[in-house]
C-alpha cells in the first residue's frame, strides 16, 4: 500500500515537473500566501503586545506547529478539495475499477503543488519559532513537537476526510469543507482558551482544532494552566490526531458504498 | 446609440453569470457568512484583558470594521480570474476583440454586472454582523454620506485593480498561484479584515503608497470618524488612483495588443 502510494506520488510529481515556470510559481505563491497570513496574526500580536496573557514568540509557535501540519495534510490530502468533481462527474468510477484503493487514487490524482512552498515556509517557521520560544528543548519535547506536527496534520485530514465521504450522498460538500478551512486559518494561531467556553469545546470535540496547535503548543510551553480540559487529555493530542484519521479512513471507505455512477 | 447597447449587454452578462452558477454564489454567501462570525469572535476574544481602546479603536469599532469589511470586499472585490484571464487562456479573448466595442470597456461592464449580481451579499454580511449584535453606527450623518460617496470610489478603484491585474495575464497567461497571491495580499494591504491602524509603521507607509487600501480601508475609516489626513484629502486620494489606475490600464492594454496571443487560433 506505502509502494503503491509512493509511486502514484512520485508519478504526479513528475507530471506536474514539466511545467517548470507553472510548478515553481505555484510553490512561490503558496509560499507568499502563507507569510501573508502570518502577516495577519503579527500584526495583531504588536498591536495587543499579548492574547491572553501569550507574547509574540508564544503565540508564533502556536502559528508553527499549525502552518507544518497544515502544509503536511496538504502534501497527502490537498485533492480532497476536488472529491466534489470527481464524484459528480464520474472519476471515481475509474478508481473502483483499478486494484488499488480508490482513496489512494483520489489522493494521488494530481500532485499538490502548493503543498511545496507551504512545507518549505512551514519548516524554516516551525524550526525558527521552536528555537525562539521559551522551551529548554530535550530529546523528548523535540520527539513531542514532531508527533505534534504529524498528529496536527492527521486531525486536518480527519476533518476533511470525514467531510468529503459525505459527497458520495450530499454531492455538495466543497461549502462545509470552506468553512472548516475557514474555522482552521482564523482560529489555528491563538491560544484558544481566550475563546468563549462553548466556542472552546466545539473547537475541540466538534471540530477539533484545539488538538492541531493549541493543546500541544501549550503543553510544550509549560502553559497547562489555562486549558480547559484535563492535562492528560491536551497531552494525548498527536495520539487523538491518529486514532480521528483511522476513524475517519474507515468513515470514507465506508460512504463510497453510497456512489452512485452519473449517468447511469 | 447602438455603443450603449453594447455596453449595456456586456454589464447584463456580467450581471447574470453568478445567478448562472448559483453553487459558487451560495458557497462565497455562506463563506462570507462563516468569516464575519468567526472574526466577530475572535476580535471579541482578543480584546478581552485589554479594557478600552487599543490604538485609538475599541472592541466595537474592530468588530464592526470587519463585518462592513468583509461585506464591502465581497461585493467589489472580484477575482481577476473571472475576467481577461480566463479568456486569454481558453483563447476566447479573440471573440471579444472582434465585438464592437473596446475589451476595456466591455470588461468593465461585465464587472459592473458581477458587482451588481453580488449586492444582495450585503444582505447576509450585514444580517450576520446584526445578528451577532456587532453593528455600530456611522460616525454621524456628515460621515455616513461621505461614506456613501467614498464607497462610490471605492467600487472604481477595486474594478479597476481587477481589470490591471486581469490584462497583465496577457504576459504571464496566468500562471500558477499568482490570482491567489494577489487575492491575499488585496485583502491584508486593503484593511478588510484588520485596519491598517493596527500595523505597525513602516507596514503602514507600504499599505498607504499602494492602491489596495483606498478599494476598502478609505470608506471604512470614514464611517468611523477617522479618515486619514481629514476627510477631503482621503477622497482626493481615491479620486487620484482612479485617475491613475485608469491611465495604466489604458497604458498597460496598449502594450498588450501587440502581444496578443490567441490559444487554440
């Protein structure tokens, strides 16, 4: 299965190498695109010197640990943006009939070229940000950080996977997975304590964004006191970020059950 | 006479495109929707342990701001993508360059139409911003009609932003992720969602020498109270970008129609 996503992969990357011009451009603006929404959340943080008792260097690590695992899940799973298309207008039809797993197909279907300049601007940001915070780093919190990243990018994709499996029924999922992106680039960088209550614990057990950045952001930075669940729990996240993306695996798989060909 | 029927059967495209893909139009509503209550509560959030202003602009104020900000933009801020570069791609730029009318003109007034089908947007921006009790008043009655007018600029100055980056795909024919490049730095050097009072200063000589921020940021101080230089230098600087930015359309187009390619032609 890893042999056969790596050559679908490997296969889109090539494909898509060939407009040199268009694959570099691509990458620049996606790189652009990401340091302009860092721009956002700097500007606020000097213009409010603290959210909710966090200072700049605090809450730009929050924004690192975020911007990797969101540039990781779109490196795996950016073509789920495109599940919509590929249902209505019968794709899929082609994916049932190959011997490979028809969301690995969906997943390789094109290479996601953005994915580059973000995983670029996502490394140095979270490699700077870690070193800038104030963290007296070990081999164990740096092990933390990197599950952290990971479990931040499989809680996305669990988010999103779970989301577009309901194309196969809705046809229309693209306007719900807007939103939770939407829910994901405003939220992801703060320190989500500073929300209300409610807001806090549907960003947590509806959507759970709370376990891509915040928790693990906070238990690295010795800043358990403010959580709104227990500390075992904020812990767990890159563990929760693997069982969610299994869930949601098997939720996708079990939807496709609903394709219906068009035209047929 | 038959220039004004032209004229106006290119803004009656414009105009029913979105009611023609109404999936995209509901999905930009609800999008909308979403942006102005998650701003809402985020702004709301990161003002509390700071009591009163912060740089002259109460929790209030920045909620409002974004609300009409994100309206604002959502109805002028067209995707350049929908215009020239579309057509330069799919080699349909020929067909426009054979109508009887000149390509600005003909793409202004589809923009024009697209602007107008996009109004009842303001309906589900400002309805959300009630809703979530985030709306203020204008800073008086002198300030929401200069707001009014200002808003009339505004619209000039954003189509004509959109039309300049439309026909510079003339040279790059639209590669990779420039649109959505410029379509986020549109919106953070516009102050759609942060007032540029907010930015530090060499971040906000950059926004003031750019066009960007008299298309959103400009009608919303106004609303305020707090135009930039006093009330008439703010319109005169809109005033002066829409007679800059017209000069480089018409100069830019007159480059470009020499190096007209026709895909598939």
């Amino acid at each position: 299965m890893l042999r056969q996503y790596a050559i679908l992969l490997r296969m889109g990357f090539a494909a898509a190498r060939q407009y040199r011009a268009d694959f570099l451009m691509t990458a620049f603006g996606a790189l652009c695109y990401e340091a302009v929404s860092l721009a956002f959340v700097g500007v606020v943080i000097h213009a409010f010197g603290t959210i909710g008792g966090w200072g700049f260097r605090e809450v730009a690590f929050v924004y690192g640990i975020r911007s990797m695992g969101h540039a990781i899940h779109g490196l795996g799973f950016g073509q789920l943006w495109d599940t919509d298309e590929v249902v209505r207008r019968g794709e899929f039809d082609r994916y049932l009939l190959r011997p490979i797993d028809p969301l690995l197909q969906l997943m390789t279907r094109r290479f996601q070229v953005t994915a580059v300049g973000d995983i670029v601007f996502a490394s140095v940001l979270v490699t700077v940000t870690a070193i800038a915070a104030p963290i007296s780093w070990t081999v164990a919190r740096a092990a933390y950080l990197l599950a952290a990243t990971i479990g931040s990018a499989l809680v996305e994709a669990a988010v999103m996977l779970a989301i577009s499996a309901l194309s196969f029924r809705l046809l229309v999922t693209e306007p719900l997975m807007a939103v939770a992106d939407n829910v994901y680039v405003t939220f992801g960088p703060y320190p989500l304590n500073i929300l209300p209550r409610a807001v806090s614990y549907l960003l947590t057990f509806l959507l759970p964004l709370a376990l891509a950045a915040y928790f693990p952001a906070a238990i690295l930075l010795g800043r358990s006191g403010g959580l709104f669940v227990p500390i075992w729990f904020a812990g767990c996240s890159p563990v929760l970020g693997v069982v969610l993306f299994a869930a949601a695996i098997a939720f996708f798989h079990r939807q496709t059950r609903y394709y219906s060909s068009p035209g047929h | 006479m038959t220039a004004i029927r032209a004229v106006y059967s290119q803004v009656r495209i414009g105009w029913r495109t979105p009611w023609a893909y109404r999936g995209p139009t509901l999905l930009t509503m609800m999008i909308l929707a979403a942006q102005i209550a998650l701003y809402t509560v985020v702004w709301r959030a990161i003002y509390r342990g700071h009591s009163g202003t912060v740089h002259g602009t109460s929790v209030d104020v920045a909620v409002a701001y974004v609300i009409l900000g994100l309206t604002v933009a959502s109805v002028l801020d067209l995707w350049p993508r929908q215009s020239i570069a579309s057509r330069v791609r799919e080699g349909l730029i020929g067909v426009d360059l054979l109508r009887p009318i000149g390509l600005l003109t003909q793409t202004l007034a589809t923009q024009v139409g697209n602007v107008a089908a996009n109004i009842p947007q303001t309906v589900i921006g400002l309805g959300m911003g009630f809703a979530l009790g985030g709306l203020v008043p204008a800073h008086g009655p002198g300030a929401a009609a200069a707001f009014v007018l200002s808003l009339v600029f505004a619209f000039a100055v954003s189509q004509l932003i959109t039309l300049l980056m439309g026909l510079s795909s003339f040279w790059t024919l639209e590669v990779g992720g420039t649109t959505m490049l410029f379509g986020v730095v549109r919106t953070f050097l516009s102050g759609t969602v942060i007032p540029l009072w907010f930015m530090p200063g060499w971040l906000r000589t950059i926004a003031d020498v750019l066009p960007f921020q008299a298309a959103t940021f400009t009608p919303l101080s106004i609303y305020f109270g707090r135009p930039t230089g006093g009330l008439l230098a703010a319109l005169g600087v809109q005033a002066g970008w829409v007679i800059v930015l017209f000069g480089l359309c018409s100069w830019v187009w007159s480059r470009a129609q020499r190096r007209v390619v026709i895909q598939g032609g």
